[in-house]
C-alpha cells in the first residue's frame, strides 16, 4: 500500500488478513487525474469474495471516483485492476452492477425499467418475468408496476435502482452513497436489500458517510482522504479505533485539513 | 381596409365549400411534405443520435456540418436537385422531374439536416444521463441508440415538428423542380406565389389561412402530446 504521508498510515490488520484469502476484485497503484489534478495516487485496494466493503472518507476523497474505476467505467492512468486474477474484462463486467448516488430510471414504467436491464443480460419470457416479479416483490413496488418510474417516490426510485441492480444477478454490486437524502425507512429499506443480497452471496461495496449505516453494514472499510488510501481494516476498527489521522479525524467529527494541522482552527490560526 | 375584409372574406368562403380545387392543393402539399418529413426523421433521428452518442473521427466536423446545413437555401437545394433530376443529369433517366416525388427529395434534404442536427443535442444530453447506467448494465452500441431514441420520443416529436414546419412552408426548392405544374405539382406556396403574381388574392389568402390552421393544429396537437408525456414523467 502507498504510504500516505498521514501520521500513523495504517496496515491491514492481521484479522483482516486472516480473513481475506480470495480476493475477488484487486486493484493496485491505482492513478487518476482530471484537469491537470491528480484524485487518485497509488490506491491499492482488495475486496473480498462475498464480503461487504465500504469506502469511506470525506467529500473529494476520492470514493465515487474509485467505484467507477473498480466498475470499468473509467479507466485508471496507471495501475491495474483484477477480477478473480484475471483482467478486468467484459465478462468482469458483466458480474458486476452498480447503484448510483441519484438513481438513473428510464422514461418508462417501472416494469419497463426492470425489464429492459434484463433484456440487455439477454433474459427472455419466462425467466425475465419470474425475475420481474421477485425483484418487485422484494422491493415492495409490485402495485407501482405499471407506473412510471420518474413520478415514485426517492425511496422507491432508489428500491427500483437496487432490484434492477440485483436482478442481473452480479456476483459484485457496487453502491454509490444509496441512502444519501433518504428517509430513515426508506434507507432501511434499501439496506435490507442490500443485506439480503450479501446473504445469498453477492460481494458489497458501499459508500457511505453515514456512521449508523457504516456500523450497521461493514466487514471491511477503505477510509480515502485526498486520493489516497488512509487506512484500511475491519469495519470494528476503522469505525471505532482509526489509527490515521483522517480516519480519527472522520470519528471525531473534525474537518481534517492536511498532516500538520489538526483542525479548522489550526488551520486559520484561531483558537476556540 | 375594406378591400382586406373582402378578400378575407372571400378566402374563408372558398375554405368553408371546400373548393376541389383547394382541397387537391392542400392534399398535395400535406402528401408532399408528410412524405418528405418521415424519411428525414428515418434518416435524421439514427443519424443525430449515432452523431450524439459515439465518439469518431471526424465526429466534431460532421456536427458543424449538420447545424450548417439547417440553415440550407432551399434555392440552391432546389437547383441541385434540379441538376440531377434534369434530362441531363445523373438521374435523368429516373424522370422524377416536374413529379410530387422530386419535390419530397428537395424537402427531405432540406428538413434531414434540420432533424438529424436537433435530434443530436436532444440525445446527446439523454446521453449524458444514461451513459454511465449503460455502461454499468453493458448496453450495446445499437440497444443504446434505439433506447436513447425511444426514451427522447416526446422530445423529437417537436423536432419533428420542427422539420414539419420548415417543409410546410418551403416554396423556392418544389418551386424549382416540381414547376408548379395544375393538378400535378401545385402545393399550397406554390400557389400563394402564384395567385398573388396574378391578383388573385382570395384564393391565395385562404390558402395562407389553411397553411397557418395547419401549421397550427399540428403545434398543438404536438405540444399536447408533450405535456402529457411531461405529466407523465416520460419526457
């Protein structure tokens, strides 16, 4: 793993370690810049097989950046990133979904949603509708079947985004922030599903800022600050005992502002 | 001012007893323009959203192109196909010339360039919106056109209205290689053109009256039809 800069970088716990024989997705010395700026350096990354992995880290860290790259979506400058020891390629991809912060519907109903994803996985008849009405049921969205899916709710549009997610059966599901600006039940929804989905044996990796969430849904945790892995570990770990900076900083509840400065105070010379 | 109403007057009367005459004229011109209006949208629609959605070389030259050629003199339009469809030219043999059918080749190339560059931006920003759901999900590059197209319908309803318009009321292209032959060529501008020139003016008002009620009626009937897809959250 790169080392940081950060006070106390981090290594993989030894539990951690003990838990993490077969990888499924591998990324290493991961680069990526935009507009002359570097967001991503070195991030070496590792995610279990049926695992449920969350990244984490403050905004601009770098976290929605890095589920694009693991998803394929984009592609790193330098490093390189496995599936199940082999290349990220379109079979990777195929195994693969993801759910984006601000759910992406079609301008159809919401069973025209379900079925075109699973249209494109080359499902027909009756497979496609058994699928249909299981991720409907599973969901709570069969009576909003016909409907179309831009007039639900964003709970429901985010249910929908989930089970047209999981619906093509991947073996890797990718969450980007999926509970940002939801109710309470709307996002216990969501994690039910998300549970749910771990249970049967797909691989989870989330991001979240939320702290109840993180508790309540991650093994592992890949803590990013400024582009950078800060930490890695157990979810017990990170959330409860961060040994980075950042990470303790995230617990804290503290703005983390670089190596030599401890807070927003600091930073600007004022004491409070 | 009198002399206005009177011909006002005069042009509505020839609407209400539907003159045959007028009523061959406006067939003509909505077979004319209908025909020309859908193979520009079955050559503009796939043309602006493959142009909006991959990524080529020449790409950006095709696009500059594309909004160029809306603004395409139907004049000198009119005088290529003219060119072409003449005894002497390539598809002289096709006899085309002075036919309803020279004047749809004219209105569609006027109208693609018009269909195909709006249809462009409309799925380019649709795209912008799925793109990443579509890579996530694997769509290939013919499912990603036929759904950007099918999910913008509402959309290019109006740009089809937008061609709908420009053919409608084009005069100098069918002008030139229809020749506004009685009973064969004669469309609703032609007309106008023509009545007016010879002092004619009730029939020419009333047939700029139908071509507005036209104009009109389909507007309406379009933007109604993407209101209650906007209601419906489909557009």
């Amino acid at each position: 793993m790169r080392d940081a800069g950060f006070d106390m970088p981090a290594a993989p716990s030894a539990s951690r370690q003990s838990l993490a024989p077969e990888p499924l997705l591998e990324a290493r010395g991961l680069v990526f810049e935009a507009g002359g700026q570097r967001l991503l350096d070195g991030v070496d990354v590792s995610i279990r097989k049926g695992s449920r992995t969350l990244v984490m880290g403050p905004n601009g860290a770098g976290k929605s950046l890095l589920l694009r790259l693991l998803h394929g979506l984009i592609h790193p400058l330098e490093g390189d990133i496995s599936w199940q020891g082999g290349p990220l390629g379109k079979q990777a991809r195929q195994a693969q979904a993801m759910v984006f912060q601000r759910p992406v519907l079609l301008r159809r109903s919401v069973l025209a949603n379900l079925k075109f994803a699973l249209s494109v996985r080359g499902l027909r008849g009756s497979e496609r509708a058994r699928k249909i009405d299981a991720a409907l049921a599973s969901a709570g969205l069969d009576h909003l079947a016909k409907r179309p899916a831009r007039v639900l709710s964003g709970g429901e549009q985010q249910r929908l985004a989930v089970v047209r997610a999981l619906a093509c059966d991947p073996d890797l599901l990718f969450l980007d922030e999926p509970t940002a600006n939801l109710d309470p039940a709307s996002t216990a929804a969501i994690e039910n599903l998300v549970l749910e989905a771990n249970a049967r044996g797909v691989t989870i990796v989330l991001i979240t800022h939320d702290s109840g969430q993180a508790h309540r849904l991650g093994e592992d945790v890949i803590f990013l600050q400024d582009g950078v892995v800060a930490e890695t570990g157990s979810a017990r770990q990170v959330l409860n005992n961060p040994q980075s900076e950042p990470a303790r900083a995230w617990h804290d509840g503290r703005l983390y502002l670089g190596p030599d400065t401890r807070s927003l105070a600091e930073k600007s010379g004022r004491t409070v | 001012m009198d002399g206005f109403w009177s011909v006002l007057g005069g042009a509505f009367a020839l609407v209400f007893a539907l003159d045959p005459d007028l009523l061959e004229i406006i067939g003509l011109s909505m077979r004319v323009t209908l025909t020309a209006v859908f193979f520009a949208c079955l050559v503009g629609f796939p043309l602006g959203a493959a142009v909006g959605v991959f990524r080529f070389p020449g790409r950006t030259i095709l696009s500059v192109t594309l909004n160029a050629l809306m603004g395409l003199p139907p004049v000198v339009v009119g005088l290529v196909v003219y060119l072409m469809l003449s005894a002497s030219g390539p598809l002289g043999p096709l006899r085309l010339l002075y036919t309803p059918s020279a004047m749809i080749i004219a209105q569609m190339i006027i109208v693609t360039p018009i269909v195909a560059a709006l249809t462009r931006q409309v799925v380019e920003d649709l795209n912008r919106e799925y793109a990443e759901q579509f890579a996530s999900l694997g769509v290939g590059a013919l499912d990603r056109v036929l759904s950007l197209l099918w999910d913008a319908r509402y959309t290019l309803l109006t740009v089809a209205l937008a061609g709908f318009g420009r053919a409608v009321a084009e005069v100098g292209a069918v002008l030139i290689v229809g020749g506004n032959i009685n009973h064969v060529t004669r469309v609703m501008t032609t007309t106008i053109a023509l009545e007016t020139s010879k002092g004619n003016l009730q029939l020419a008002l009333a047939l700029g009256v139908v071509l507005l009620a036209i104009a009109f009626s389909v507007t309406a009937c379009v933007m109604a039809l993407k209101a209650s897809a906007v209601r419906a959250a489909y557009a």
